[in-house]
C-alpha cells in the first residue's frame, strides 16, 4: 500500500472516451486493467467525470458552422470545439463498466457548467474556478497525486499541470493513460508536464516498490 499522503486521481474513463464513445480514444479500453491493478496499492481514490450539459459551450454543434476540432476564441482563451459527449445524465457520460475501483472515496464532475470547459480535475479552463479538489486533498494529508485516464494530452495533462500549482507532487503513469494526440499535442502536452515539474513513470515502477 503506497503511503497515506498519496492519491490516485483516476481521469474519465468514462464510455464516451472508450471504443464506442461520442469522443473515443483509440484503444482507451486498455488501459483500464492497468487502473484497476494500480488501484490496489492506494487508500485515497479519486474519480473524475466529465458531465456537460447539452448546450455546453465546448460543442462544436452549439457553435454555427463550426465542426469538431476547429477552435475558437472564449474570453479565457483558445477553445477546441468537440463532438457532442459525456452529456450528463447519458450512457455516454457513465463510467466504463470495466472500472472496478470499489473503494474510491469521490467522484468529481466537472464541465458542468455550460459557458467553460473543465479539463483539470482541481480548477475549470478559465483558470479562476476552483472543483474543490486540492482542499479535499490536503484535508486528508494527501501531498502527492499519481494520475491516469484519458485524454493524456487533455484531461489528464491539465490535472497534473494544476496539480503542481496547488502544490502537490504530480507523477503521471503513462501506460495507464491514452492521448487523442491531436495535431501533435501528445508530445507538446508531455513536453508542458515534463517543463512544470510533472514526473513521468510507468505501473510497473508501483508494483516494484511493493515488491
């Protein structure tokens, strides 16, 4: 078991992200044993969910001749517009039933607000509005966060990233990760995590530790 100041925080492995899904992610289903050998060895789990409404601004169809992946201009920045998914409430939104995390102690879901898009698990894309996560963490004397799930050059790039302005230490286990890698932003996003103080290792390396 790894020690009490340590968090896993599991990144929407969600149906809509999986073979299937309204914003698949090739292969994103292999991972999930992985999650699910990892989850053992960690007290503290934390699951995220992304759970939009239908009129989210994130859509490319709530936009008028825009399509998917085309970007726009928020008042927070740079917005790449997605197919329609995780709508809450919806298949798509639900966990994938291959998840077994029994003993994961929150669920946060995020996007929920329709006019800003929520990759991070600590703090939504305008960079102002907070998910309560860091406070939950450091209530319980959580220090350290290992991170997996889908997108690694979304989702779970952004949450490590916040991670480390919270004042956390941030590992990414990349094989328990998928990336879109869409234009080249699965490099750029491990570059960017690397350059913010973000470690890269593998499952194997928790195993071994408890070995």
């Amino acid at each position: 078991m790894m020690q009490n100041n340590t968090a896993l925080i599991v990144v929407d492995v969600q149906n809509g992200f999986t073979p299937g899904g309204n914003l698949a992610v090739a292969h994103a289903d292999q991972i999930i044993p992985n999650i699910n050998q990892l989850a053992q060895y960690f007290k503290t789990i934390v699951i995220t969910q992304d759970w939009h409404p239908e009129n989210h601004v994130s859509f490319a169809i709530n936009h008028d001749a825009k399509q998917p992946f085309e970007t726009i201009e928020l008042d927070y920045g740079t917005q790449v517009l997605w197919p329609v998914h995780c709508v809450q409430g919806t298949p798509d939104a639900e966990l994938h039933p291959n998840l077994h995390l029994p003993s994961a102690q929150l669920i946060i879901r995020k996007g929920c607000h329709a006019h800003i898009d929520s990759y991070s698990a600590f703090m939504e894309s305008d960079q102002k509005t907070t998910t309560g996560l860091a406070g939950y963490l450091k209530e319980r004397g959580i220090d350290t966060v290992f991170i997996v799930g889908i997108a690694t050059d979304f989702c779970v790039a952004w949450t490590a990233i916040d991670a480390c302005k919270f004042g956390f230490k941030a590992y990414v286990i990349s094989d328990a990760t998928k990336g879109i890698d869409l234009n080249g932003s699965l490099q750029q996003a491990w570059q960017e995590m690397l350059a913010k103080g973000v470690k890269r290792i593998l499952v194997k390396d928790i195993i071994q530790q408890h070995a």
